[in-house]
C-alpha cells in the first residue's frame, strides 16, 4: 500500500517568497529520511516552498482563473511531503509518529488511490491510467 505523508507546518501560509527552514531542523529531518530510505519504504520526497510563490488555478463558471499566491483564506497549507510503500495504514502512521516534527507541524496520512480499488466502470472510464503512470516513472528515472 502506498501513502502520502503530508507535512503541514502552521504559519507557512503566510511566510514569504523564499523562506528557508532552520539548519537544525533539516539535518534531524535528513536522519529521518535516511531512516525511511534504509527501510526500504520511501518512495518519494519534496519540500514545498511557501504558497506566496504559487498559484492557484480555479475553474468558477468553467473557466480557468489563475490567482498568484499568497491566498488569504488559506488556513492549512501543505510544506512537503513523503510518499511510502508499507503493509498498513497503521504502519504508514508508525512512520509519521517517527517524524522529527515541531509543535507547529501535523503529517497527515493518507491511503493513494491504486487503479485496482475502483469498479469496473471507472477502470474503464480510466483505461490507459496504467501505462501512463508506468511511463511517468520511466521518465523521471532517465
């Protein structure tokens, strides 16, 4: 089973373009990626930089709009994230309590949707998933 584990640091949504985290708080997180990586579970992992460096595209009425960043309604905003392949979502929890994380910071923990676990008539809708998602990994790893 693969989960994504995403790190929700409170306060990134307003911090400004090109905030960096603290020294110390990377080298104790890059032990714990280390830790995920030696177990054989870690997939994939990014940080994220702050929203006032994104953008947000909506669709109201059926149109494409795009909003720079920052986005002052944003309570939650998500600062990086793991992705790993464990046996169970208690597992996948165990991994996140492990985490080096500060009082301002929550990981939520959340099951990826596998091809397999829709029914026959969204497999159908979604024929080609596979090999698309087969292929993007090829790339990335060329």
């Amino acid at each position: 089973m693969r989960f994504m584990m995403l790190m929700i640091p409170k306060g990134y949504e307003k911090a400004q373009p090109g905030a960096m985290p603290d020294a110390k708080a990377v080298a104790a997180m890059m032990k714990y990626n280390e830790s995920l990586q030696k177990a054989g579970v870690l997939l994939a992992l990014d940080g994220l930089h702050p929203p006032s460096m994104g953008a947000r595209v909506s669709f109201s009425g059926g149109k494409p709009q795009a909003t720079d960043g920052p986005f002052t309604e944003t309570k939650e905003v998500v600062g990086g994230y793991w992705m790993i392949q464990v046996k169970s979502k208690e597992e996948a929890i165990e991994w996140a309590k492990r985490c080096p994380g500060s009082e301002n910071e929550v990981i939520e923990v959340r099951q990826v949707q596998e091809f397999t676990d829709f029914p026959a008539d969204v497999q159908k809708a979604a024929a080609g998933f596979p090999e698309m998602q087969a292929q993007s990994k090829q790339s990335k790893g060329s």
